[in-house]
C-alpha cells in the first residue's frame, strides 16, 4: 500500500518535561525501550524495509528510526521541531512565569510567534508543503509530535487552530493515504 506513515519519535527527557526546543536530547530509556519493543511487536504496519524512512534532524527522531532498525534514514529539515527562538530550553513552567501573555498568544494564535521563532502556522505550511511532496511515495516519517500535529491539519484541511484539537503522543503511528486528490487519515484494525 502506498502512503504516508507518520511515527511520533520516542520520548526525551526534554520532551517529557516539556522543555522549548528539547528535541535534540537523545531518548531516554523509557523511550529507547519503548521504540525497540515497537519493533518487534508483530502486526505493527511500520512500512518494509523498502519504504523510504525519513525522519527529522533531531537525535530523538534518528535514534527512533534506528531503533526500529533503520540506520540511515534520509534526514529533511522540513520535518524538524519548530524553532522556538528565545523560548529554546525553557520549561512550559518557566515561560508561564516569565512571558505569560506571551505563551498564552501561542496557545490560541496559530499565527503568533512572541518567541521570535516560528509560529505554528509556519510550521503547519513547512509540514504540509513536505506532506504534498510524498504523495506518490510509501514513506515511514519521523518526527517530533507537533510536527506530526501540523502534518495532519494540513492534511485533513483542517484550520492552524486545530493543531491543538490533535493529541499525539510519542510512538504514536499515523497512516496516510492520497487518493482523489486528498489525504485520507486511515484507522487500521488493533491487533
């Protein structure tokens, strides 16, 4: 089947104290464990050895990919973790306290960017604009969770405000399909 398979990377310590700009840690253990027994659980439709793996160019979304047994994923910046700008390492808890008004324009405007970085909307358009370059590809993609967010607005036609409404968690596996001239978000059966 061709299509797109969106893998949330596997947790970092950053990424679980939810630290700005995190992605770049390596997984942690808990996370390293949990990608490794993704891979061998069977029925998981990860796409085969001769889908192309791409994934972000982050340590947490290398390390995930390899851990799934794909050392030499093609690495694409389209797929990165935003840029947060002067919020780069800080906790959510220290932006609330320094920069509330701020972090609270972050939450409910997809355009805004009070970081200097990229706005969600900007990540949102960088996404999308890689997603519609996979349309005749069978690709696994690596990438942080709110990149994985931003893809999937995009694909549904969904607004930039609904980035918030989609809850990816790490390891989590999106499938994808383009036919009729759109994606189709695809629920396969468990087990």
């Amino acid at each position: 089947m061709s299509g797109v398979r969106l893998l949330a990377a596997a947790p970092t310590p950053a990424l679980r104290r939810a630290v700005f700009g995190g992605d770049d840690d390596d997984l942690d253990e808990g996370g390293l464990r949990a990608a490794l027994a993704l891979s061998e659980q069977d029925g998981t439709d990860l796409g085969g050895r001769t889908d192309l793996w791409v994934c972000a160019p982050s340590q947490a979304a290398l390390q995930t990919a390899r851990a799934l047994g794909h050392d030499d994923p093609l690495i694409d910046k389209a797929l990165a973790d935003p840029g947060y700008g002067t919020w780069s390492g800080l906790g959510l808890g220290d932006v609330a306290g320094r920069d509330p008004d701020g972090l609270r324009a972050w939450l409910t405007d997809p355009g805004a960017a009070p970081h200097g970085g990229e706005s969600l909307a900007d990540v949102r358009r960088r996404a999308g604009a890689w997603l519609d370059t996979q349309v005749e590809q069978r690709t696994v993609a690596v990438a942080h969770p709110v990149v994985v967010r931003a893809a999937l607005t995009h694909a549904l036609g969904l607004p930039d405000a609904a980035v918030w409404q989609l809850d990816v968690a790490p390891l989590s596996l999106t499938r994808l399909t383009h036919r009729t001239g759109r994606w189709h978000v695809s629920f396969p059966p468990a087990g």
